[in-house]
C-alpha cells in the first residue's frame, strides 16, 4: 500500500476547502443532502437531491456546445484558486461539484480526447494508490461533461452501492463466473436491473487483457469506444474492474414536459446505484418504477 498519495490528497482537500469558498459550500452542503431509498431484492437504489449538479447533469455535452466552451480541465482554464497534486501526466483535483464526501477530478495534463483503453494502466495504478476511492472512468456519450479532454474521477469507495451490493451479492452466490482469462476471473452479477460485468485479478496485465476481451467484444467500429462506466476497486491486494455497458445516454425522461420529466443524467455513479437529481420536484417525484425504466435504457439487460 502506498499512502504517500492518500496524504498529499487530504492536504489538498484541507487547502482547497480552506480558500475556495464555492466548493467548500458544496462540499458542506453534502452533510445534509436529501436521500431516497429503493429497496430491490438484496441492494438498493438510493437517489440524491444535490442542486450543485445542475451544472453536470443539465451540461450540453454535444459536439458544436463542446467546440464552442472553453474546456473547463484545462489549466489555462481553472479557477484561479484551484491546485492540484501533479501525478504522472495527470492533475489531480477536488471536484467542486462533489456528489462523495471525498470527490477527486484527475485530468491528464493534456486536452485530449476521453477514451479508455490507452489509458487503462493509468487507472488501475491510481486505484491501487488511491487506496480509500474508488477510481472512474465515464466514457464520451455516456456521462463525460468533458468528451474531449481525457480524465478519471475518484470518490471514497464506501460510498457508490455497487461496491457493498457486489460483495454482499457474491456471498450469497447472485455472481456468475463467466470467464477466466490467465489470472483474471470475470464476474457476472446476477439479479441486478443491469448487466454488470467484475473482473478480478492481482495482477494488472491480466486484468487489461480480461478487460479487452470485455471490450473487444463490444466494439462495432473500431475508431468508436463502446458505451461504457468503468469503477476500480483495489483492495487486499487485488483488483475489482466493474464494467457496466450502456445502452441509451440520457432517458426519454430527461428531456420530456411538465410532470413528466425527470432531470437523471446517467454516468457512472447512477449506473452505481446512486441517481443525481439537481431538481427538488424530481427528486421527491421519482418512484421505483421511474428508477427500473431508466436503468432499463441506459443500460443492457
Ligand atoms: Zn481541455
């Protein structure tokens, strides 16, 4: 384990919290953060009401509003009181907009575009360093607010539900070992409103080639990345690779009228168990059947 990391992160979070008066609001904010639960058989769903979110779950994410913004992870762009910790050809950075007690940005220094596979090693080494967060990885038309400027987000792992619910559901046999592939074993969850695929392994250059199969087996043109959410989990000595497969970006429900709306944007974290709404009436609106529809279409069954 390495905690040197882990202790320049809480410094960065002690002096970022300390002179960025926007993104302390926000993170105090989450202290009394409204919660709903759905219970299903053996997890649950929760849904946050977290108004900071608009910016992410309203963002215009299409490509002539892309071209047009300055894009907000390049340095030149920053908020001039953000700092960051310089690891490898990444900043990492507190999300001023957090949905975790702990939510970390992790840009590469460079703008260029979101995609997973050339940087995947990159992913798993700052999971195994990263030891209390879970790192993710939302692809370009799946939850990105940045498509073209690659970067991970990091959050404490005790937090997303898809960590406890796969553990807590592989103890009672609801995964399926699908595959193995050199050291890595791939997981199926079972019973679980979407498709949820965990690769474990201890070793990283198993956990790549068990992933690409994943992936390879996905791809339809070969200049496009398949729709995905990926979380890594390193823990123990090992990791914990969750790919979840998409299906539609945003719901019908996102950009439907009057009572019928419901501001849900799915990235990672609601594909994870957890939906963002920035809206109070959606938030106290939306019900089990909304939480199964939407997980039904921006998903795979
Ligand atoms: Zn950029």
């Amino acid at each position: 384990m390495n905690c040197e990391l882990g202790l320049k992160v809480n410094e960065l979070f002690d002096q970022q919290l300390s002179v960025w008066e926007m993104a302390r609001n926000n993170f105090e904010g989450l202290k009394t953060v409204q919660i709903r639960e759905f219970d299903f058989d053996g997890f649950a769903v929760k849904v946050q009401f977290n108004p900071a979110r608009m910016v992410s779950s309203g963002a215009k994410v299409d490509a002539k509003t892309i071209a047009e913004r300055k894009c907000f992870l390049c340095a030149a762009n920053r908020p001039e009181v953000q700092r960051g910790i310089e690891w490898r050809d990444y900043d990492i950075l507190i999300n001023p907009f957090p949905i975790f007690t702990r939510h970390l940005t992790i840009p590469r220094r460079e703008h260029v575009d979101q995609r997973l596979v050339p940087y995947i090693a990159d992913m798993f080494d700052l999971a195994r360093e990263l030891t209390d967060f879970v790192v993710f990885y939302n692809g370009p038309k799946c939850g990105a607010s940045a498509p073209d400027h690659m970067h991970f987000q990091a959050g404490n792992a005790d937090f997303l539900p898809l960590v406890s619910d796969y553990f807590n559901l592989k103890q009672v046999g609801r995964t399926e070992l699908v595959e193995t592939a050199d050291t890595a074993e791939i997981y199926l969850m079972k019973d679980y409103l979407r498709v949820v695929y965990c690769i474990e392994s201890a070793d990283a250059v198993a956990l790549k080639e068990a992933f690409m199969k994943l992936y390879n087996s996905w791809v339809v043109d070969a200049d496009v990345e398949p729709m995905m959410n990926v979380v890594c989990l390193y823990r123990e000595g090992k990791w914990y690779l969750f790919v979840i497969p998409r299906g539609a970006f945003r719901p019908w429900q996102y950009t439907a009228e009057g009572d019928k709306q419901l501001l849900v944007s799915p990235a990672t974290v609601e594909v994870s168990g957890l939906f963002i709404t920035p809206v109070k009436e959606h938030f106290e609106r939306i019900t089990k059947e909304d939480v199964v529809d939407i997980l039904t279409q921006c998903t795979i069954k």
